[in-house]
C-alpha cells in the first residue's frame, strides 16, 4: 500500500459535505471579496476603481469593463494570443487595424453609430477614439444631468430601451 505524505493529512468528518470559500478567510462567499480579488490581483487598471453604474444593465456595465481592459476579442487582441487570423484589419472596409478602440470608436460604422445615439440623446456628438476619451466625456455629461429628478430619471431609463423605428 503505497501512502504520502499528502493523504495522511486528510481528516474524514461525519458533516454534510460543503464548498469554502476562503479568499478574505471568511469561509463564505461574497461578491465584494471576488470584486477585491480582481481588481488587486488579476486586472489593475491605471489604478482607477471599477465603475458600475446601476441605472444601466450588467451586460452593458461589463462591456464597459472589458473595453477597458481591452479584452474584446477583437483580430489584434486574438492574433497577439497566437490565433490564426487571416489578417488583422477592419473587414467592414479594409481600413485599419481591428483593435479594440477601432471596433468601438475608430471605425466609421462604429462612429457613425455613436453620433447617431449622442443626437438622438440630445448631447454634444463628440469624436472619441479612444475609450478614455468615451469616459472622460461620459464623467461630464453625467455631472450636468441630475438623475434624482424624476423627467431625467425616465429619460435616462427610455435610454436603455431604443426604438429606432419612430
């Protein structure tokens, strides 16, 4: 009978079995200790905290937080993990790399699709290229809104629900 060290430290109980959680040594699981873990030790961003906003989706909050952390896998990202792509340009025209700021903001689809939400949210159509900048103007128009008044409130919620057949 062959033993180690290892199976000898194995203590057998007569409890139900159960899953630990032992990340902040609680034994319990909580988002918060899985959201600390990430942002600590898996993908730091510039060291800005996470933002989530909760009037809008999750999905959308998570889109957000993968474009941040340029994790779409756009042709560039899927090529600089070694994947076989046939060639990384943009296929809508053939016009420069697809990177993650080009699929969302460089690309003239992409851009013409954002201009067309700005106008039709009534804010300023401004050319963003980049995801920082998509933020930094983001911050500003929130800043001037007062999502406590109701009319904004239901305006911003009329928001997550497009009709683009008016």
């Amino acid at each position: 009978m062959i033993t180690n060290t290892k199976t000898q430290q194995v203590e057998f109980s007569e409890d139900q079995d159960r899953w630990l959680w032992n990340l902040v040594g609680e034994g319990s699981f909580s988002v918060a200790s899985t959201r600390s873990f990430i942002e600590e030790g898996l993908c730091l961003l510039d060291g800005s905290p996470t933002r989530w906003v909760k009037l809008v989706p999750i999905k959308v909050n998570i889109l957000a937080w993968r474009i941040a952390l340029n994790k779409i896998p756009s042709r560039f990202n899927m090529s600089l993990r070694g994947l076989d792509v046939p060639s990384i340009v943009c296929p809508v025209f053939q016009v420069g790399i697809e990177t993650t700021n080009h699929f969302f903001f460089s690309c003239s689809v992409a851009s013409a699709i954002v201009t067309r939400i700005l106008v039709w949210w009534e804010l300023p159509a401004n050319g963003f290229s980049t995801y920082q900048e998509w933020l930094s103007c983001y911050i500003e128009i929130q800043k001037d809104i007062p999502l406590n008044d109701s009319d904004n409130l239901n305006a911003f919620e009329d928001m997550q629900q497009p009709n683009f057949h008016e």
